[in-house]
C-alpha cells in the first residue's frame, strides 16, 4: 500500500454491503444452480453435541449476522472504494473452486455429521410440533365446549 501507518496492522477489506447469512447462502445456492434448501439449528446447540470445535468458526462469528466496519481501512486509504459486490464476489470465488478441482476437498464425515444432525433435529421440530398443534386443539375443544356453560 506504500502507507507507513499500514504496516503490521490487520484490515477488514469488504465493501460497504449488509448481507444476512440466508443471503449469502441463497448467493452460493444460485452460483451453484441448486435450490437453497436452509435449515436453521441454533449455533449453540451445534456447538454443544459436535466432536468438532465450532467455537471459534460458528460461535464467534457465523451464529450472528455482522456489518464489517470499514471505517479502519478508509482512514489509511481514504480513496478505497469495493469495486466488486459480494454477490459477484462470491460466483466468481465458487466459479474459481470449481475449475481447480485441487481446491475442492470432500468431507465425507463432516457431511454424515450434518446430516444425521439435520435429519434428527427436524424430526424432533415435527414432534414438538404435532404435540404444540395437539395442545392447542386440545385447548380449543375445552374452551369451546366450557363456552354454552
């Protein structure tokens, strides 16, 4: 950069954009033409039943959407402007992976892990649902039939 005060210093280089993760998802989802099928399981809870240490990468940093602060980088570099939107930003990076297969690493036991995760908190989501819905009819048939008294 040429800048004396630059050096040594750590810089968030983004644009200026506020992308919600289900956001960049659906971005990667369309790069890649498949359909963004999101679950949504609390980060803590991944966290708390993984071997994996999620602290770090989903704790502190993807379990809440951020606005990265420029404000930093503008200071040492009044004149930086993103030329490129995240969107493109990330179709390019995706179309990058893609062509160098050397990039690409599978994951087969991350991904049983996900799945099996997935698999069984949607099966729970179905049952305290049945049971939500259950209560309330339940409910709703007591204080219709206590409604003529």
């Amino acid at each position: 950069m040429g800048n004396l005060h630059a050096i040594g210093q750590a810089f968030h280089i983004t644009s200026d954009e506020s992308l919600t993760w289900n956001q960049i998802y659906q971005i990667i989802a369309d790069a890649l033409g498949v359909e963004l099928k999101a679950v949504h399981i609390p980060s803590d809870f991944l966290a708390s039943v993984s071997d994996y240490d999620l602290t770090g990468s989903l704790i502190g940093d993807k379990a809440n959407s951020v606005i990265f602060d420029n404000s930093k980088l503008k200071r040492a570099v009044p004149d930086f402007t993103a030329t490129v939107r995240a969107d493109h930003g990330i179709r390019s990076t995706i179309q990058n992976i893609l062509s160098h297969p050397e990039l690409q690493r599978e994951d087969a036991e991350f991904d049983r892990w996900c799945d099996k995760i997935i698999g069984k908190f949607e099966k729970i989501r179905k049952e305290l649902t049945y049971e939500y819905f259950s209560i309330l009819q339940s409910n709703r048939i007591r204080i219709w039939q206590g409604h003529g008294k």
